[in-house]
C-alpha cells in the first residue's frame, strides 16, 4: 500500500483549499482499498474515501486515511434483446463513461453528460439532472461494508435511491464502493421533457434525434450556466430542493407569484432553492473569498478560500435568510467534512 503523510489535500477537490490529510492513499484495486480500510482500522483512525472530490466541502484537517479511490475498468457483462450490461469500476470518470456509452448507441445515462466526479460517487447521492437519475440505470453496486467487514452486493433496492439521496448518503461512509454494475438500454428512450433541451436541440437544427444530440444540447446548456470547476472552484449545486406542503406552498404562491415550484404528489411540492435564494439577493454576491455564483445562485463559488470554513459559513448565512424569509430550512447537498 502506497502512504503518503501529511499531504495537502487541495488537488484532490474542487473548492480547492487548503486542509491537509494526515494519511492519504490511492487504491486501484478492491484487493487494495480493503488493505487501506484494515490499516486504518488497525490504527484506530478516521477514513473516507473520495473520487474526484467534487462534491467536497473540507473544513479542518482530516485527521485520519484518506483513501483516492481510482479503480477502473469497463467491461460488457452480457447482453439480451432489449439490454446491455456493463461493470464498471468506481475510479472511472463519469463522463468519460456517459461518452462510451453514447459511442455504442446505449441509451440510459446521456441526460447525465457532463456532471463532474466518478462513477463510484454517482450512486451516493443518485446524481440527476434534466429528468433522469443514475439510480434508474444501476443494477447492483458492488462495496465494501466497513460494519461487518465483507464485500457486498446491493442490488438496486437495497440502495434506497431517492432524490439526491441513498442508503450510501444516509449510513454515510459505511460501504465503500468499488464496483457497479448498469444495465443499459438498446432500444433509446429519448427524454427531453425539460424545456431547454428542446429548445437547444431546436436551435442546433436536430430534426432526427439521437443519443449524442441530446448529448451535445446538455452539454452546451451545462456549459452556459454553470462555472467550471477546473476554472472556479465549486460543487455544483449546493442545496438540494426542499419539498414543502401544498398548504405551505399555496401560501407562499399567493406572497410570491413568480415562486418557481412543481408538485410531486397529491400534498406536497418541490420548490427550486436557487429561485428561494436568488430572491433573497444572494446571486452574484461576493462575501470575502466566496459568493453566489452569478448566473446560478444555488452554486457557491470560491474566489481562493483557503479554508472550507468560509464556504460552510456563507452556506449557513444562506440557510438562516431562507429560513427566516420562508421559513423553509434548506438541506445542503454537499458533503462537508
Ligand atoms: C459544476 C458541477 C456540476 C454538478 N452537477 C451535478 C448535477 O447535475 N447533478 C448531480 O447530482 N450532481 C452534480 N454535481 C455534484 C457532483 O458532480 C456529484 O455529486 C458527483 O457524483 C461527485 O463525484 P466525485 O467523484 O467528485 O465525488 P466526491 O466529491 O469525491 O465524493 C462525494 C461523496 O461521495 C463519497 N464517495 C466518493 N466515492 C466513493 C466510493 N467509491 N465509495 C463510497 N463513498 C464514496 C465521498 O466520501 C463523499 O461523501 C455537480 C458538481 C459540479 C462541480
């Protein structure tokens, strides 16, 4: 097991400060992040490991093991009539495997093209975007289960996928993933029910549409309204969606007839937090080294903070406005550490 002590762990996430590790490894096999696991049992410390630690926010130094997970791999299982099978390791890049995807005409996951971070990340809060979510394509996830000490196979239903949330969110840093397996589909099933994508496709002139042309609309949309993390530090959206009751809403509809909302059941809806929190002021506000970014206020943006700290209080400052506004409290999405 390769061991580095004392490391600087700035390239390793996207809001890029300055807190260190007190061990950091980088395991390519299950063989190796099982031995990782054990030596940091052995020694009684901390451990978590990251992909590419983009939806990071680090606080203090971690005074434990941090484990890189780079396990890589993508190989076809099977296949039937309608399906295809793919196992893929947690260290791939998750557009990379969006982009193989596309390039063997399986459809699934190419309304998720572009999101930053590895595969082994995207069960964790069951990445979404433009009306699909990577849950809806796993089949099993292969992780090692840090309670009893074994590797384990969940299956679909075992991951409790929800929106932005799974049993890996909620017993967080219990299974550590190293594998997972997707069942992709041969036949696609384009959805383009959000507006934008229409309209983009519209303006691209696509009269026949395909895999990579919905692709490519996303990815251009994407580009256009959110800052790239190689260029501004961030981890895309930093507060999930609160649902409220529609007692709730109707409420806040009347006081605020531009409200962005959607139901999602009989009593209850979903409430867009960057509306909530552009409405309180905060896009394109800059406080110290951190803001809003300027053309999304759910994204919070660094302009060089050397601490998380500053990005964990000018989220709380968000939370308390919101809720003092509203009185809606908003979760963050992001993981804090
Ligand atoms: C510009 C931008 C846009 C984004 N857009 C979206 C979007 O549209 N939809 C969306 O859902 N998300 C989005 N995100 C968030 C982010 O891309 C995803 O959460 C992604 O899955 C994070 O992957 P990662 O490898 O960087 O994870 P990391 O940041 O490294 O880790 C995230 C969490 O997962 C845990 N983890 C990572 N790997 C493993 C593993 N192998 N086993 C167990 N636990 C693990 C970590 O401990 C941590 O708690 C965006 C982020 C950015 C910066």
């Amino acid at each position: 097991m390769q061991l580095q002590e004392n490391i600087s762990l700035q390239p390793y996430h996207s809001f890029a400060s300055q807190e260190k590790a007190a061990f950091f490894s980088i395991v390519s096999t299950d063989i190796e992040m099982e031995t990782a696991i054990a030596w940091a049992q052995d020694k009684a410390i901390p451990f978590l490991v990251i992909g590419a630690g983009t939806n990071i926010v680090f606080t203090k130094n971690f005074e434990g093991l941090i484990i890189k997970n780079e396990i890589m791999g993508i190989r076809k299982t099977h296949e039937d009539a309608s399906h295809v099978y793919l196992t893929v390791g947690a260290g791939e890049n998750w557009h990379h495997l969006v982009s193989f995807c596309i390039h063997k005409s399986w459809g699934g996951i190419e309304n998720l093209s572009l999101i930053p971070g590895t595969v082994g990340a995207a069960p964790i809060q069951n990445i979404g975007a433009y009306g699909v979510e990577v849950g809806e394509a796993i089949e099993h996830v292969t992780a090692f289960d840090t309670l009893i000490d074994q590797w384990i196979t969940l299956t679909k239903a075992d991951c409790l996928f929800g929106y932005r949330d799974s049993i890996f969110k909620q017993q967080k840093n219990r299974y550590l993933i190293s594998e997972l397996s997707f069942k992709l589909n041969k036949q696609p099933n384009f959805k383009t029910d959000y507006g934008v994508i229409r309209d983009r496709l519209h303006d691209m002139g696509v009269k026949t549409l395909s895999l990579e042309a919905i692709s490519n609309a996303i990815i251009h949309i994407r580009s256009q309204k959110l800052p790239d993390p190689k260029l501004i530090g961030n981890a895309g959206s930093f507060f999930k969606n609160p649902t409220v009751s529609k007692e709730q809403y109707e409420k806040l509809q009347v006081q605020y007839p531009k409200l962005v909302a959607y139901p999602i059941s009989d009593n209850s809806y979903k409430i867009a937090a960057g509306w909530l929190i552009e409405n309180c002021g905060f896009k394109g506000v800059r406080k110290g080294n951190v803001g809003c970014y300027e053309k999304q206020a759910l994204v919070i943006v660094s302009y060089g903070i050397e601490s998380g700290q500053e990005v964990n209080h000018f989220s709380q400052e968000i939370i308390d406005t919101v809720l003092k506004v509203y009185d809606i409290e908003l979760e963050r999405e992001v993981n804090i550490y």
